[in-house]
C-alpha cells in the first residue's frame, strides 16, 4: 500500500541544483527547494569533500529521479534527500 507521502516521493523530481555554502540545495518539480547540510549528512560526505570544479558538472538522470556527477562518479537520489530533510 502507497501512502500519499510515497506516491509524492515517487512523482516529484529534481529540476535544478546549485551549491550555497556547504549546502547542496536542489530545486524540486513541485516547488520546493531542498537545501541540505552536506558536512552534517554522512552519506553526502564525497560531495563535501568535492571541488567546486567536479560539483559544477552535474546532470539530472533520465526521468528526474536523481542527479549524478560524472566527474565523481556518484549521484544523490530525490527520494534519498527527501527522507534525509528530516533528519537534519
């Protein structure tokens, strides 16, 4: 059984990303704008220790689910960042 804050996570996806800080701060299909303490989240530690070189190319997967960075061969998920605000 889906509950309402599944189905949500599921159909929002990501549109932008920009970095302010140490702050990984993605623009959402649905308005919202995430913006997550990369140095407080563990599992984001590769993106703080990242330069801003290798965080400037970036891409949004097919579909909007994720955005990856080639250069550092590692991506954050919608869903996972989702789950992650609650945490911070």
């Amino acid at each position: 059984m889906n509950t309402s804050g599944e189905v949500l996570t599921n159909e929002v996806k990501a549109t932008d990303v920009r970095f302010s800080g140490s702050d990984l701060v993605m623009t959402l299909s649905d308005g919202r704008v995430l913006s997550v303490p990369m140095d407080k989240v563990e599992w984001l530690h590769w993106l703080a220790q990242a330069t801003p070189e290798q965080r400037r190319h970036w891409h949004i997967e097919p579909g909007g689910f994720a955005v990856y960075w080639d250069d550092l061969d590692d991506g954050v998920e919608v869903s996972h960042l989702l789950a992650s605000v609650s945490l911070v």
